[in-house]
C-alpha cells in the first residue's frame, strides 16, 4: 500500500472484446486514489484482445470459455468461483458479451457494474448502436449501471448523451460513445470502489466523501 492511501476495493473486470474499457480502468487505477484495484480480468473467449491488455498490465487473467460449459448457471458460477479466488468485492463487465445467471447476483448483490452503448431503457441487447442508428434518434449514450435479474436494466449509476450524425455509420458512432465510456466508467468505478454508492429500490445514490 501507498503511504497516505487506503487499501483498495478489488475488482474483477470480465471481457469479451478488445478490452478499450479495460484499458480506461487499468489507465485510471495508475492513480493510487482511485477507488478500485483490478486484481484479476476474466474473458469468456480466448481470442479476447482485452487478454493481452491484462498481460500487458501484469494483471492476472483467466478464461472461462462459454463454450466449455452446458448451460448459463454453471458457467456462470465457473466465473464467479474465479473470481472469488482472487477475494474480489466487485465485478465489472466492460463489454462482456454473455447474460451472467442469478447465481452471480447472488454472489454479488448491487457490486455488478455494466457499462451499455446506449441511454438505457432505450436499446437494451447486444446490438445498441445498430438500433439506435436504425430507429433515427438524434440522441444516444452510454449508461453504467448496477445488475439486475434482467438484461440492461438494474439501477442507473450514470449516463451521458452523445450525438448521433446524419452521415454516422455504426464503427463511427459506436468510437464516438467508446470515448465516452472511457470516462463515465471509471468515474462510476472510482465511486463505486470508495463506498459512495447506496442502491434505493431502482435508484442509485451517491454520497460524497
Ligand atoms: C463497449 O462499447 C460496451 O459498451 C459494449 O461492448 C463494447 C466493448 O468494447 N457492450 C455491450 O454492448 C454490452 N451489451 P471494449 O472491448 O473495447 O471495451
């Protein structure tokens, strides 16, 4: 530990893609201050790109393969007993493409943080951008928030809009709220690490340190 710091919230942070939003993490908790320690990176694929960002970082990293298990609930808890190997408190799915069963929820009431490409409750699924594109809004974003039972749903912990162009294809849009998600994540990880966050019903409170 830093003298003049406190231990802090171990984290997993499970994958499924090029890791752009692991990386935002692994960058922000350089900052001896920041609220979480990512002490391990699960990915449910072995050809995820976020694999060598956690070498890269010296963080461990494991593989559970989806395809390795018959069904969501015994997979889920292959994650979960990886997880609780490395005595983590939170888990954060930074573009974890797979529904986690009940069992994970369990494990980890209101400490599952998602990050969406999209102003939840609009566009829920794994293809956010595609659809906010294809129904014409103007407006669209990224929501962090806690999880739930259902898909995209918990508690909202932030949002911030971005703007979508008449001439934007899904790669455009989707960078432009990747960028944003490299802020609001971490920013909703930090809180997240240092307690400030208190789940009522639906709503997500924050209190200041
Ligand atoms: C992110 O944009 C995240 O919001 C999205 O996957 C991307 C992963 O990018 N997640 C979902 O669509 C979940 N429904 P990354 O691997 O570069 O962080």
């Amino acid at each position: 530990m830093i003298a003049g710091t406190t231990a802090r919230t171990r984290i997993a942070v499970l994958v499924s893609g090029s890791g752009s939003n692991l990386q935002a993490l692994i960058d922000a908790s350089v900052d001896p201050h920041f609220g979480a320690e990512i002490a391990v990176v699960v990915a449910d694929r072995p050809n995820a790109g976020a694999l060598k960002r956690a070498a890269d970082a010296g963080i461990a990293h494991v593989v559970v393969s989806w395809s390795d298990y018959s069904d969501r609930e015994t997979f889920t808890t292959a994650i979960c007993d990886a997880t609780h190997t490395h005595d983590v408190t939170g888990l954060v799915l930074a573009g974890f493409m797979r529904i986690l069963s009940p069992v994970a929820i369990r494990r980890y009431p209101d400490a599952i943080i998602n990050v969406h490409p999209a102003l939840l409750p609009a566009f829920p699924g794994a293809d956010a951008v595609g659809q906010a594109l294809a129904h014409g809004v103007t407006v669209t974003g990224v929501t962090v928030h806690f999880v739930d039972e259902q898909v995209d749903h918990g508690p909202i912990i932030l949002q911030e809009s971005a703007a979508v162009h008449p001439d934007d294809t899904i790669d455009i849009l989707h960078r432009r709220i990747q960028q944003i998600e490299h802020t609001v994540l971490p920013l909703a990880v930090d809180a997240f690490g240092k307690g400030l966050l208190r789940v009522v019903g639906r709503r997500v409170e924050w209190s200041s340190l």
